[in-house]
C-alpha cells in the first residue's frame, strides 16, 4: 500500500512553536486556495533557525528546495521507549511548518491536542496541504481527509474516508482532486481483501474508479505512483505493472519476470516509471517500467546483506542513490554501483538508525532521520559530495522532534 506518510529555532533557540514577525510589509496580492485574497511579502528569506509567521512566507520563492513538517514536542522515541518528559497524546499540539532551503521556518498553523493528523501530501502549487486522521485504533473505523490553506494556516475541505481508507494523495499536476487508495475486507466466496484505487473530488465524491484486475498481471494490489503531469498511473501487481490512463483506460501490461509483486513508486523519467519488485522470492530490487511499450529493465541487481530490499531511487550529479531497507523495518540511504549492487552511505546528524529520503535538490538528498522502528527526529540535507549534512528542523536545532515530511512535489518535465 502507498505510504501515509510512501516528512526551527527561534534566535533564543526557544522549543516554543509560537511565531515571530519580522518588521516587513505585506501587500495585497495573492489569492489563497479557498479563493480569497490573501498576502505576500518581499521579506528575504530567513536566516537558518529563524522563526516567522505564516504571513511572512514568500511564496514567490517557494518550490524545490523546500520542506513541509509536522513538529511536536515529544522527542522520537524506540518501541516500547519512554523519554522522560513526553506527554500523551490528548496533550500534545502538533506544529505544521514551512521550511526554506537554509531552515528558516514558517509557523503555518498548530493542530489542536489529541487531533493526531497525519501529513498525507502537498500540491502540486505548493499552496495545499492534505492531511488524514484515523478516528481510531480500531481496524474499519475509518478517517477523515483534511485539506489545508498553506496561506492562512486554515481547514478549506474535509470529507471522511471509506470505512478501510489507507492512503490518500492529490492528483498531478496542481492537486485538483485526491486519490484514495481503499482496501475492502473480502466478500463471500473470497480470500483476500479487493483492493480499489478512485479519484475523488476535494469534497470526497467519486469521480473515478480504476481497474481491479489486468488480463495480464492479474489483480491491483494497493500500490501506485502518479506520472509527474498527471497524465498516468501505474499500478501494481502481482505479476508486474499497469499503465492506466487518467480516465481509467489501461494503455499498457508490463510483466516483470519471475514477479511476485510490484510496488511502483515514482516516474523515473518521462516515458519510464520505477518500481520495486519482489523477484523469485528474493528481496525486492527496482525495475524501469516502459510506460509506452517495451521491456523492463532491472535497475538494481539482486539485494544481498546489508541490503535487504530496494525501495526507491534518485538521480543525483554524483550519481543514483537509494532508499534501501534494512532489518527491523528501518531503511537508510545507498549508493548504486556499476554492477547494479547498493553500498550504503553514512549520512552525517543523521543518528537514529533510520533516514527516510523525502526528495533531492541542488545534488543534495532531503532526509528524515528516524529512531529505527520508532519516532522522527529531525529533517536535514544532505550533500554526498561534500559529505555534510545541514539539519533544518528538529534536534539539535531545538527540542522535541519531526513526525512527518514531505519534499517540495516534483514537478512535470519542463515546468
């Protein structure tokens, strides 16, 4: 299944999340998602852990480069772990921050105790934000999709999800719609649960329903990637990858040898979509899917240990680097050879056991550092040719830790 989630100081270094101004004028300008006017300012960026409002935010400069966090107070913690001082959740106010590239941040809205959201993604404009809460711990129970005005910090749309809703995603290129990824429990005579892809309206109605089952690869199961422009999908198998069209058309059937089953994870390039396939029972490596017609192609070779499985890639100047797994759940990041083998690469700050990559820029990586198997810590960028990392939100910049995060949304070719 698509992941939830496939991710700041004060001058004072205060762990308060309370914004500060910063002396510039406003102008009337802009026009926020829910159609009103708004503000912008010609304030410079901020400084590396410096605070502002979100009035403050210069959304003209907003794009690659820049992070969107949810922060609490509680430190990441291990499973079964208790850091003296953490609160509980019905106490715990979660802080959803813009962060620019040098880590000043922008304190765009605080969500109330015990709300619990989830950052599910980001628009495509950069300006929304959606968000998904649970409304219990109880299998079945259901959730809520939120969407968020990045302008105003305010709730603009809000719809509940299907009673087995698990993962929630705009559409591409500018996030006019959500795609919800929905597994139902088995029917009568079945054996498995039917997994069901649609694309809904920002209020939650049905605008799409995709395939369930290819001629074939067989039936979807739950995992998808969204081509850059919006155009296609690619959904997983057991057997392979189907290229569906927006409208629901299947253009292509792409069948991965000795497939077990397929995760497809990001466009790779224009015609050329990534996946992550477990093959002949060994642990999951990538596959360049051809999205119009042809062969796939293994990126990586066979993992072996440390490496146990593939997740997912980015082009670098210096090269392909990995999200890699490892034991226990925890992943980290890897460097492709020549022969397709991965060689893990020691990340700097980044000292919890585990380091989500969120995205790339500039020839540096975006990383979440992670307690393995456990909570988040901080975000940082890394650049693996300097070997050096900058940590833009969270320890040691300021207590407490990073819950999720998400990159800038990558953008359509020659946007």
């Amino acid at each position: 299944m698509v992941a939830v989630l496939g991710a700041s100081v004060l001058a004072s270094c205060s762990s308060s999340p309370v914004g500060v101004g910063n002396g510039t004028s406003a102008t009337p300008a802009a026009v926020s998602a829910n159609g009103r006017a708004t503000t912008t300012t010609t304030a410079a960026p901020l400084p590396a852990g410096a605070q502002g409002s979100v009035a403050a935010v210069p959304w003209h400069d907003v794009g690659s480069g820049w992070l969107l966090a949810e922060w609490s107070p509680n430190p990441g913690a291990g499973p079964g772990e208790t850091v003296p001082g953490t609160l509980p959740p019905s106490q715990v106010s979660v802080s959803l921050f813009l962060v620019d590239p040098v880590g000043g941040r922008y304190l765009i809205t605080v969500f109330p105790p015990g709300t619990q959201p989830t950052l599910a993604d980001w628009s495509g404009d950069g300006r929304r934000a959606l968000f998904l809460t649970f409304n219990g711990a109880v299998a079945g129970s259901g959730g809520t999709v939120s969407e968020v005005d990045l302008t105003t910090g305010k709730t603009i749309h809000s719809f509940a999800t299907g009673p087995y809703g698990e993962a929630v995603s705009y559409t591409r290129p500018k996030g006019l719609a959500v795609l919800t990824a929905i597994a139902t429990p088995a029917s009568s005579g079945q054996q498995n649960a039917q997994d069901v892809l649609e694309r809904e309206d920002l209020s939650g109605s049905v605008q799409e329903s995709y395939p369930t089952s290819f001629s074939q690869l067989g039936a979807y199961n739950g995992n998808f990637a969204a081509s850059p422009d919006g155009l296609q999908l690619a959904l997983g198998t057991r057997s392979g990858v189907a290229i569906v069209g927006n409208d629901g058309t299947v253009e292509q059937q792409v069948m991965v040898p000795g497939a077990s089953w397929c995760n497809p994870v990001r466009w790779r390039a224009r015609q050329v979509a990534l996946a992550s396939c477990a093959v002949n029972e060994a642990p999951p490596q990538l596959w360049e899917i051809p999205t119009e017609g042809g062969a796939p192609t293994a990126l990586t070779a066979t993992p072996a240990p440390p490496d146990s499985g593939d997740m997912d890639a980015w082009q670098l100047p210096s090269g392909v680097y990995l999200q890699d797994a490892s034991g226990c759940g925890s992943v980290y990041v890897a460097k492709l050879q020549p022969n397709g083998t991965t060689s893990p690469v020691t990340v700097p700050e980044a000292t919890g056991g585990t380091e989500v990559i969120l995205g790339a820029a500039g020839g540096r990586l975006a990383i979440h550092a992670r307690v393995g198997c456990g909570g988040g810590l901080s975000v940082l960028w890394f650049d693996p040719v300097a070997n050096t990392s900058t940590v833009v939100l969270g320890p040691p910049l300021m207590t407490g830790g990073v819950e999720t995060a998400l990159s800038y949304p990558e953008q359509p070719p020659g946007s």
